[in-house]
C-alpha cells in the first residue's frame, strides 16, 4: 500500500540524490577550472605570443639564420679587419627582452702561407651599442710548411652576449693574422652561415 510517509520519504531521497549528482558535478567541474590553470596542453589555435607571458629562465625567445656572402681577401699584417659581409644588428626591442644573445658563425677560411705557416684567427666583436669582443680568439689553419699553396680551413664559432641593453646591437666577425703566421687570408671563401638565438 501507497502511505504518505513512504511518499515523503522517496522524495526526500530523491532530493538527496538531484543534490548529491549536483555537487559531484560542480567539483568535477572545479577541478577541470583548476587543472586549465597550470596545464596548458596542446594549442592549435591562436596567438600566445604576449607582453604579459612570463617565459621560464633560459627559453628561446628569438632565432634568426642568415646567409652571408663571401669575404675577400686581406693581407692583415698584425690587424684585425671585418670579414666583409660578416654583420648583423639585432634591433632594440629584442634585445631589450633577452638576457643573452647567442651566436654561431660557420664557414671556412681561404689561408694562403706565411714566412712559416698557414695560421689565422678569428673572433666575434660587439660594434653598439659599445665596443666589445664577446669570444675568444678561435685559431684555424695548420702547421704546413711545405707549400705555398692556401689551405681551406673550416670553422664554426659560437659566442654568448650577456650584456645587454634597450639598443640596437651589432655583431661583426673580424679576422687576424701574424705576418709570419699567414699571407693573405680569405675570413669566408664561399660565404657564411649565421645563427642567432635571444634567450630568456
């Protein structure tokens, strides 16, 4: 038989059930609120690049690669001189981002011998926004004293920028010789590869 206390009793369990599935949804939901906040997941759509983006410490922020063209050649005589071709600015609002700016120079050097051998050096000189050599002075070649025809000598120099700035930034290869080490040196025979990273 149907009682009126068996009737308020189905709907008060009914009730504790809708309440129940109620907030078993709501935490659901909460926890898919306060997982998005620090799961970002795969993007693909959109546009995160912003100025309030905190990017972690040591994140590629800027890359660049450029073809240079080919130096000449240069009796040096104890000078350092630009390889022609070799420069490249970074522009204010990047550098004004990074805390480093990355470079590596890849080509090779057309040596032709000196009164012993057929040595040059190379290295990575800052131009602005003050004057600087930001890498040590890479040494290429060899020991042959036996001719006098110019040797290919292939090199990749890597330098870090760590003084940075809100300015333009100019970067140039230079070249180097002792008279007695080289005759005319080629800094980049058939051009050059440079790759640039801005990092965090």
């Amino acid at each position: 038989s149907v009682s009126a206390v068996k009737v308020a009793s189905d709907v008060a369990t009914q009730a504790e059930l809708d309440a129940n599935a109620t907030a078993s949804t709501n935490a659901t939901n909460a926890l898919k609120t306060n997982s998005s906040i620090t799961t970002l997941g795969t993007v693909t759509a959109g546009n995160i690049s912003h100025a309030d983006i905190v990017y972690p410490s040591g994140h590629v922020i800027y890359h660049n690669h450029v073809q240079l063209s080919a130096d000449s050649e240069n009796a040096m005589n104890n000078t350092w001189l630009t390889v022609s071709n070799a420069t490249i600015t970074i522009p204010a609002a990047t550098a004004n981002i990074c805390s480093k700016i990355v470079l590596q120079w890849s080509g090779h050097m057309l040596i032709y011998k000196g009164s012993a051998h057929h040595f040059a050096q190379l290295r990575c000189h800052r131009t602005t926004p003050n004057a600087t050599t930001i890498s040590i002075a890479k040494l290429a070649g060899t020991n042959e004293q036996g001719t006098g025809n110019p040797i290919y000598a292939p090199y990749t120099l890597i330098c870090a920028d760590a003084s940075l700035s809100n300015a333009d930034h100019t970067y140039i290869l230079q070249k180097f010789n002792p008279s007695n080490f080289a005759g005319n040196v080629n800094g980049a025979a058939s051009g050059l590869e440079l790759s640039i990273w801005g990092i965090k």
